[in-house]
C-alpha cells in the first residue's frame, strides 16, 4: 500500500501537512511552480522569506517517494511577478530539502485577481488550477462569480457608481471564463448552480443599484441636453440683428463672427439632440447583466461628450452674439466674454471628466489581466 493509499482509507501519517508529487523533487531551488496537489505554499529557500517563524514541532512534510522532509519554519513571502503586480503568499512552510518552490493550487482558486493574474500567465498549466474544485464544489469560475467586496468595489471605481462596479464585476467574470475549460462553466456546486446561475443571484441587488445610478445620471443629462437643443434652436430661427427688407437677407450675414455663430450653433443643436438620444437609449435600456460590460458605458461616453461639446458650441455662439451686439468691432469685449463663458465650460469638465476618464480606461484598457508571458515560472 502506498503512502496516498493510506491518506485515502484514513491511516494516519505522521505530522502529514501537504502531499507533493515526486517530479518536484528535481529542479532549481529558486522556480517556483504552481502544483494542483500541494495544499500548503512551500518554500526550500529561507532567504525569501519577508517573515519568519521557526517551527519547533518537529512537523513532517511527506513526499510523493515515500521519503519526509523536515518542516523548519514558516513566514510570510513576496514575489514578483511578471505582469509587474506582487503576490504575497502567507503561511509558506520552509522545506529545505524540496528542489521546487511550490505555490498551491488550491489556495489560488480563493484568492483575488492579483493570483488570477499568475494563473493567466502560466498558460497551459492554468487549466489544471482553475478546474480545482473546492469542498463546497466550486471551481474558480464559481469563485469569480461571487460578489466582491464592497470596500474593493467602491475602491476600484470610485467616481463612477453601483454601475461601474458591475462592469468591474462582469469583465472579471468573463475574464475569468475565458481561462477555463467549457466543461467547467457548466459544472454545478453542491447547490446545483453553474458559475453563471451563482453570478446572477449574487449580483441582483448590484444590477438594481447600478440600474438606479445610471437612470439618475441619463435624466439629468438629458433634461440640460433638451434646454440647450431648445435654446440653440430658437437662436437659429431667430435671426440675429433682423433681416434687410430689400433682400430678405440678414444684416449681419456678410460678417465673419455672424459665419461663426452659424456654425457653432448648429453644432450645438446637433450635438444636443444627440445627447438627448443617447440618454434616452440609456433609459430604456433592459439593463442585462451583459449590458454593463460595453453597451451602457459607451452610450454614457458618447452622451457626455456631446453634452460637453453643446455646452462649448453654446457659449461660443452666445459670445459671438454679445460681440456682434455690443462689440461694434470693439476685440477687447471678447476677452470678459470669453473669460465668463469658460467658467460653466470648466465647471463641466472638472465635474465630469474623472467619470469620462474611468469609464473611457474600463472599455478600451488591456483587460484585467496583464500581459501573458511565455515563462511559467515566476
């Protein structure tokens, strides 16, 4: 009978704290590799060690050739790893006679995104850590449908709301997809439920409050959207200075400043009434799941942008309106003009900006992850 075959009928090994298959016995004492059987972070190196706490029990690490290894100690270590981001292992027992340093598989599976981030770069290896299957029967996709942390939430994302953070949620929940096998995004839990059916219960309340704070935003937008498309609409139609009676023309329509008027007032109306469809589409969204990752984001960019731009184009043809009124082609009316004009214009920008920013980076960024690497090896 073999060591593994006493564990599985129950006889007892002494001070037995992690199994580890014989291949890891040869290697660089300084690669650390993920192992799928190993239930404890194991370190041969004392030198890595950040902490370090000298084990007096006479702990026994058995090995997968029926050999044993003293446990000297244990601590706390911290690794570099290749995407740039640290990954602290704690509780790492110090084995000196292991060749390989081992990261445990199934403590990966319960940690964050910064593990995640590991897992990702090993490649082929991460298939047999993410099917890791814990006593609850959840896997790592099961794992990466829980609901975060709210603190972590509202720290990723904190100018943007309840509906970025289920972005956040959902890029990870794909993300997370995308490294598993298909088989193991149906797989059930002892509740019966697939990673997918375990993302939708545990996100209700989010997609709510995230339904909520988008609402909100699209109807206030959208009601200064329909004031401005209102304003520059009747500006348009009102002609500025009258019309001559011989020609019909209007007085000021051979002036420069009246051609820039035109133009930035129509840029006003168009850029207005675009916003105010963006809004609406917004509103009467069905607010999916799958809506917060792409098609709600850009629908809120593209409606402040172009909030952003009526604001401008307003302020500009109200202040080619006062010059061609008051100025009597007196430059130096422009410059109180312009300075008053930008105060609503900033105030927008610093308002608005940081959300613009945050959302913009959510879409378009490299992912969660970072960059895969080719080496398996921390």
């Amino acid at each position: 009978m073999t060591e593994l075959d006493k564990i599985s009928n129950g006889v007892d090994v002494i001070n037995l704290s992690a199994v580890v298959s014989e291949a890891n016995l040869v290697g660089n004492p300084k690669d650390w590799w993920v192992d799928t059987g190993a239930i404890r972070h194991i370190c041969a190196d004392k030198k890595m060690f950040a902490s370090y706490s000298t084990v007096d029990n006479g702990e026994q690490l058995f090995m997968g050739n029926s050999s044993t290894s003293k446990v000297e100690g244990q601590g706390k270590i911290v690794l570099k790893m290749t995407s740039g981001k640290e990954l602290t292992l704690n509780n790492v027992l110090h084995v000196p006679d292991i060749r390989k340093n081992l990261v445990s598989g199934s403590l990966l599976t319960a940690t964050g995104e910064n593990v995640f981030n590991l897992i990702y770069q090993l490649e082929e290896s991460s298939y047999m850590v993410l099917s890791h299957q814990d006593e609850s029967g959840n896997n790592a996709l099961h794992s990466a449908a829980l609901l975060g942390p709210q603190q972590q939430l509202s720290l990723r994302v904190s100018a943007a709301g309840a509906a970025l953070q289920m972005q956040r949620e959902m890029q990870w929940f794909k993300e997370v997809e995308k490294l598993v096998r298909p088989i193991d995004r149906e797989v059930t839990n002892t509740n019966g439920m697939t990673p997918g059916e375990v993302f939708t219960d545990t996100h209700q309340e989010l997609v709510k409050e995230g339904e909520r704070w988008m609402k909100d935003t699209a109807t206030s937008c959208t009601i200064v959207a329909a004031l401005i498309a209102t304003v520059v609409f009747a500006a348009a139609i009102t002609v500025l200075g009258g019309n001559n009676n011989n020609d019909g023309h209007p007085y000021f329509s051979k002036h420069k400043a009246f051609i820039i008027f035109g133009i930035f007032d129509a840029l006003g109306l168009f850029s207005s009434i675009t916003s105010v469809l963006m809004f609406l589409s917004i509103l009467t969204a069905r607010y999916a799941e799958e809506d917060f990752l792409y098609a709600l984001p850009k629908r809120l960019i593209i409606g402040l942008v172009m909030l952003f731009v009526s604001i401008l184009s307003m302020m500009i043809a109200f202040g080619v309106t006062l010059y061609l009124m008051f100025g009597d082609n007196k430059v130096w009316i422009l410059v109180p003009v312009v300075g008053f004009s930008c105060i609503p214009v900033t105030l927008f920008a610093a308002l608005q900006f940081p959300l613009l920013v945050v959302m913009i980076k959510s879409i378009s960024g490299s992912g969660i992850f970072g960059k895969r690497s080719h080496r398996m090896l921390i």
